[in-house]
C-alpha cells in the first residue's frame, strides 16, 4: 500500500487538490482513496494561511524513487518553486511520499517511511481515518498507535468539499485491516546493522 500526504495553503487550494490527483490520473497514478480532508493550522513557520490536508493511497507501477520524482515534478507543474522558502513556509501544494508498502529508505534524497510523520498530526489525523492498522516498521508501531501518541487537540477540523470540484472519492469506513500487506509485519529489519541504519534515520515520536 502506498500513501501520499497532500497539503496546501496558498491560492485555490481545492483547484490544487483537484488539478494534483488530475495530473496523477494522466500519468497513470491511481488514487484509489483519499481520506476525509482537514483544514489544519500551520506547523513549523505559524505565520501562513491554513492549510488544506489529505492523505491519499495510490496504486503505481513506478519505484519509490521514480514515483517521488513524480510527485515532485506535479508539485513544480502547479507552480511551487523547487525549493521553498523558509521550509515551511507556504506552497500551492505539497507531495510528500509517506510511505511505500513496507519499503525501507535512507538516502539523501528520499527517506521511507517518511521520518515526520510521528510529529505531525495533520498527516496522522486523516491517515488514522484511513488506515489506522497500516504498520511502520521504524516505530513498531501502528499509524493508529503514533496517532493516539501524538494526538494535540485543536490542530485542525474536516471541511466538505465545495460542490462541483473532482476530487477522489472518500471511504465512509476505513478498510485497510484486512490486505494490508505489512501488518502483521512480517518484514521487520531485524538484522543490527538494518536497526542501527534505521536509527539514524528516524527519531522516536
Ligand atoms: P518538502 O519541502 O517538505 O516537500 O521536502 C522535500 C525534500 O525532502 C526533497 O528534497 C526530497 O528529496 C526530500 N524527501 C526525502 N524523503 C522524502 C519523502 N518520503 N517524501 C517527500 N520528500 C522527501
């Protein structure tokens, strides 16, 4: 299962939705759900309008690397800068390649899962709606299990869609407890040098 966290807080934000899962279909990405989306509170720079925040799971035939290079490419096509400034300043969209199955990274350009996620409650919150059993092997830990930890309250409220706007469709349950492929996990690094590896990568929550 692989999941993409989407976010933006500048412009018409439910375009920049609409115009990014477009642009997934068109190059054969399939959004097979999203979850509820939330309008969120800035996190890192405050001083910046709210955000919008969905967490969307894809089917792909491309590798990590090639689907984050994707996803880049839809994040500069809509017209975010290769880099932000500050890094978390304010964007017209935000790709992030959450995770990819149980897959492992820890290069300089793509790190898998992705090492904020146990910080960040706008990605936990809808990723909870949509697959709190999803296991992230860094953690031991469930999407459910890192939700409950980092839980703050008044970090952000569901907002229905505008009529008229595409948008993928939106479960009314989550579904994931049954097919999903690392839950239990069955693929745990659990050689030393694997954790050690990992241990520079991902700090605990
Ligand atoms: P951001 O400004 O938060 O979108 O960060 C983008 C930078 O983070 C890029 O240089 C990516 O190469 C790097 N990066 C590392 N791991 C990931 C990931 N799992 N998803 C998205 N960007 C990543």
């Amino acid at each position: 299962m692989i999941f993409i966290g989407v976010g933006s807080n500048l412009g018409d934000r439910w375009k920049a939705f609409s115009d990014a899962w477009q642009y997934l279909l068109s190059v054969g990405i399939e959004v097979i759900q999203s979850s509820p989306i939330y309008e969120t509170y800035p996190w890192g720079e405050r001083e910046q309008p709210l955000y919008l925040n969905a967490v969307w799971q894809v089917t792909t035939h491309l590798s990590p690397e090639a689907l984050l290079e994707t996803l880049q490419a839809i994040e500069q096509s809509l017209g975010r800068p290769p880099s932000v400034r500050p890094r978390w300043g304010a964007r017209i969209i935000d790709l992030d390649l959450l995770a990819y199955g149980a897959e492992i990274r820890c290069t300089p350009t793509l790190t898998l899962p992705h090492p904020w996620i146990p910080h960040r409650p706008f990605v936990l919150g809808p990723w909870n709606d949509l697959a709190p059993y999803f296991y992230l092997p860094p953690w031991k830990a469930t999407v459910n299990e890192l939700w409950q930890r980092c839980h703050s309250s008044g970090w952000g409220h569901r907002v229905p869609p505008p009529q008229g706007i595409p948008l993928p469709m939106t479960p009314s349950k989550p579904t994931q407890h049954a097919g999903n492929p690392s839950f239990p996990p069955a693929s745990e690094p659990s050689k030393p040098e694997i954790q050690a590896k990992l241990s520079l990568c991902w700090k605990k929550p």
